[in-house]
C-alpha cells in the first residue's frame, strides 16, 4: 500500500525502501528538501545515495513508500520533464549524436522551442564543441551536456548525482555558484556528492546515509558548529595562561592555540588580562568531514535502531 501524499513543498522522500537479494539497499529513507534550498546528500560508496535518487527518477522502482514534489508523485505532475532536471550518468547517451543533436532530441520530446537549445549550449559553455560526436567527449564534457539536458526546459527542481564529477576546478565553481542562484530564484536542489567541502561551501541542508538508512540530518550551518576555536598571540604564553586561568582545554600548534571556547568568551578574556591577539576563528573547515567519519565508520553500526538526529 503507498503512502498518502501530502501537500509537502519541495521534495519529500516518505519511508522510501528497495530491496535486491533479500537486502535493504535503500531502507525506510524519510527527509525533505526545503524549496529555495540546496540539499547536500552525503554517504560513502554503496551507502544508497544513487538507487535512492534513481527511485526519484523513477528510473527504479520502489517497494514501499514514494517520493514526492511539490506533494505530488513525478508521474502525477503534468510535465514531469519540463518540472524536474536529473544529472544521474553522464555515460547513458548515445555515442554517435552531436551534442546539439542530444539537446535537439530533448527539446523535441519536451516540445521546447530551437531557442532552449541554444540557451542550454550557452549555459554549459558546450557552444563551441556542439558538433562534437558524444563519444569523443570526457568525462567532464559529458558532465555539462547532462547539466545542459536538465536545465534545458527550465525546472523547478535538480536532482543531481555527483554533478562535478570530472569537471575541472572552473568548472566545478560554475556549478556551485548556478546552484546557488537557482535556489535563490526559489528553485529546490537536491545534491550528492563525496567532495565534502565542496559541499559545505553550496548546501544550505544536509543528509546522510549509510548502509540504506538516514543517520543524521540537520542544516549545513549545525554540521559545521565547533566548539574549537584557532587564536594566536604576540605572546602564546601569556594567551596559554589565560586559557588554563578559565579552565579552557587547549593545544598548541606552532604558534597558534587551539581552545576549546567561543572566540567571544576568548576576546573578552584577553582584553581583561591585556593580551594581544593576532588571529582569532572558529575552526569549521573540518567539522563537517569529522561528523562524516565518525558516523559512517565501523564504530557506527546502522542496525541500531538508535540513530542520531543532528537538530
């Protein structure tokens, strides 16, 4: 029996779940993608990430639960190609098509005037190489002609598998910074990907799974809270002195401390006893690989039935 849909904005997987041989690949997956917001989905090789977005796409089928935009399934939307932009394989297109001859095809099939296809050549930066046979292509050209085919009608939402796979730096940052502009017009991402920072750089959301089961979300701003914090002083010794006058756990690094405190309350002290900083900042940059790691490993055991909610 499927699950009643509900008016939900955005996306919303409900209890989706898909077993091959016996085993949960994708197991009771239940989350929501915001509108107007990038979801980063996180999870290491085999966790579920891509049979949890190719049930999406309806491209696998689920046996229990669904998937639904806008509070309507994909099948019931009155023009699922034109709502819904999927970045899944950048290798299932036919080799011996032009580029402009793929984008063609779409437009065609998603009755699409000529100019969408010029807009979405121009977009991906595939202007000049649109006579190019698909075969002869990189990875990471194929990787833009797939970006290309999904914001070829327009969409309200992206689904997207590892879209900067293959892409070269510039490439990668034009990805980042379009994500950011289509959610800031209100649009709904939806992203996997393994580079973490990359992600934490354009997720506003984020998601993870391992082993078929979701075992912590949260905002991307709570995955990167620190209680750490990097300071430096004229003089370390008397920065150091403060620190164990407060009670404050620290190491030293060089130069620099590493204090288990808010840089406010660190400020704050300094000035008391005249100490004069050099460099004072929260230490995020690893936090959210830290909270990866520690929830993905093999200390972790997703059988439990205890999973951690990051709020």
């Amino acid at each position: 029996m499927g699950l009643a849909s509900e008016a939900v904005a955005g996306i919303s997987f409900a209890g989706v779940t898909k077993a091959y041989a016996g085993r949960n690949v994708v197991d009771s997956v239940s989350f929501d993608c915001p509108p107007g917001s990038i979801t980063g989905f996180l999870g290491p090789n085999g966790a579920g990430k891509s049979t949890t977005l190719r049930i999406a796409a309806g491209l696998t089928r689920a046996d229990a639960g669904e998937v639904l935009f806008d509070g309507r399934r994909r099948e019931d939307l009155e023009s699922p190609g034109r709502t819904i932009g999927f970045v899944l394989d950048p290798t299932a297109l036919h080799p011996g098509r032009s580029l402009q001859e793929t984008l063609k095809l779409n437009a065609m099939l998603l009755d699409l005037p000529h100019s969408a296809v010029a807009e979405a050549l121009s977009l991906a930066g595939l202007e000049t190489v649109r006579k190019k046979r698909v075969g002869s292509l990189s990875l990471g050209m194929r990787q833009r002609l797939v970006l290309g085919m999904a914001l070829l009608a327009g969409p309200q939402f992206l689904v997207m598998d590892e879209p900067t796979n293959g892409l070269d730096a510039d490439g990668a940052l034009w990805v980042r910074n379009y994500l950011k502009h289509f959610s800031a017009q209100g649009g709904t991402v939806l992203l996997s990907s393994h580079l973490l920072r990359d992600m934490q750089a354009v997720a506003d959301n984020i998601v993870m799974i391992d082993r078929g089961r979701i075992v912590a979300a949260g905002t991307a701003r709570e995955f990167s809270v620190s209680t750490s914090t990097k300071a430096a002083a004229v003089e370390p010794d008397r920065l150091a002195d403060v620190c164990t006058r407060r009670g404050w756990t620290f190491h030293l690094s060089g130069r620099e401390l590493y204090i288990d405190a808010a840089p406010e309350d660190i400020s704050r002290a300094c000035l008391e006893h005249m100490v004069v900083l050099t460099h004072l900042s929260n230490v995020t940059e690893s936090a959210l690989e830290e909270k990866f790691l520690a929830l993905t490993s093999g200390e972790f055991s997703s059988r439990n039935n205890t999973l951690e909610q990051i709020r």
